[in-house]
C-alpha cells in the first residue's frame, strides 16, 4: 500500500459510475466511444493518465446542493429508478484525462456494488470492487493500492437501494431534447465526492458519460459504448486477486 493519494489518483479513473448504463438497449457504436459524445472540454493539461476513483475531488459550490422544483425532483427520481434497475451491464469504455490523453478498456459491472475495470494495452492496470474495497493494480509494477468503496462518489449508484434525492446533495439538474446532466454530491462527510453524469434520454434513458473534478480542478471524462445487458458475468471478474511475489530489483 506504499503509495501517496497522488499515485492512486494517477493509477485509476474511469468508474463504475462507475461502470454503469443502459440495461434496456444493447447499442453498438464505434469502440473508441459514443457516435454523439459529449463534449466537456479539459481544463489545463495534467500528467495523470487515470484519476477519479477516490473521493479526493473538488468541493460542491453550496453544501447542500440547490433547490429542486418538481420538474427538477422528477428527473432525479428517474434517474435513482434507472440506476435502482440496473443489475449486470458490460461494454468498451473511453478514459480522457485534462490533457486529452485517451485510455480504453473493458468493463464490467454486477449491482450491488461490484465493477471492473480491465485496461487495454499497452496499459497493465485494473480496477476491481468486490463490493465493500476498491482495488487499484499496476499489474506492471506489481503494486496495489485499496480504498473503502464507501469513499468513492460510486457508491451512490451501485448501492443496493439507490435514492439520489435522500443519499446526494443535487449540484446541477438540466435537461434539453435528448440529454439529462447531474451533478451529485454525496452527502456523507465522510464520502466525500462529486461526480457528473450524463444520460441520453432517446430512445431509454441510458448512462452515456461522467465526468470526476480533482482537487486541481483538473477533470477526467469516462464515455460508455457497446453496452450489453449480460446476466452470466463470472463472479470471479469481482474477486480482487492478490498479486504475484515482487522480482527482486537488478543491483
């Protein structure tokens, strides 16, 4: 576990918002990401090529969100009912850091509470919650470092019971045409977080996007595709595997 905070931010990012989409339309699109992306412009360049799992992000601007109407209150509701539905969901995802570096994987997620995240090469990293820990491995260096899941935004949205308007302060509520934006904030002082989803609302609502801010203000954005319902996923893919004996390093 001999890494800074700083590390772990760099060794992972993408999320289960982890890890989350549509259960109702299986949609195949280009695998670099979504044929409409949403587009969320970085902010100044960062050397980090994954952040954004752990709660160290930057602070909502009100503590206690804003006030909803009832159109407002209604969208958050259908948005904790479509998050409450999902059970198991797999698809490509597209990782793009405040420097418009691009990572991409697979990923895989099976409520409550488990996800993974499985880099392409030339990366070597993996993101595995088993439910209650989040690890985050360097496959490459041999190296591991775990987070409670409680202290990430995800828990929100992969807990057994999901209510957005009783468990989040509500940062942001808009919706045009086709799209709803949500900006969430966990009201749990200690699980902090914030985090920015973006949901398609043609043809099903269905999870396209999220977007982390670090404590930098630097932003990573995680955009979903190729989206599959799949009841059948291993347990096993959940299971944080130890990692092998370290090699000795060359004198």
């Amino acid at each position: 576990m001999g890494r800074s905070m700083s590390t772990i931010l760099r060794v992972g990012a993408m999320a289960m918002g982890f890890a989350l989409a549509s259960i109702g339309a299986a949609t195949a699109q280009d695998p670099d990401g979504p044929t409409n992306t949403i587009v969320n412009p970085p902010a100044n360049a960062d050397k980090t090529a994954v952040k954004g799992w752990t709660g160290q992000v930057s602070p909502a601007n009100s503590p206690d969100g804003i006030t909803l109407d009832a159109h407002q209150t209604e969208l958050v509701h259908q948005v904790s009912a479509y998050f409450e539905s999902l059970q198991s969901l797999k698809g490509s995802f597209v990782q793009i850091d405040a420097a418009n570096k691009r990572m991409k994987g697979k990923f895989f997620v099976k409520r409550p509470g488990r996800f993974r995240f499985d880099y392409a090469l030339p990366s070597k990293q993996v993101i595995v919650s088993d439910g209650e820990n989040l690890a985050i491995q360097d496959l490459d260096l041999n190296n591991e470092d775990r987070v409670s899941l409680d202290q990430t935004p995800f828990r929100l949205l992969l807990r057994k019971d999901v209510d957005l308007i009783r468990d989040a302060h509500i940062i942001e509520v808009q919706q045009s045409d086709d799209l709803i934006v949500l900006t969430i904030e966990d009201k749990d002082p200690n699980s902090p977080g914030k985090i920015k989803l973006f949901l398609a609302t043609k043809p099903a609502l269905e999870l396209k996007e999220w977007v982390t801010t670090d404590a930098q203000g630097q932003d990573t954005r995680i955009e979903l595709s190729q989206l599959v319902k799949s009841d059948d996923l291993d347990g096993n893919l959940f299971k944080i595997q130890p990692l092998g004996p370290k090699k000795a390093m060359p004198q």
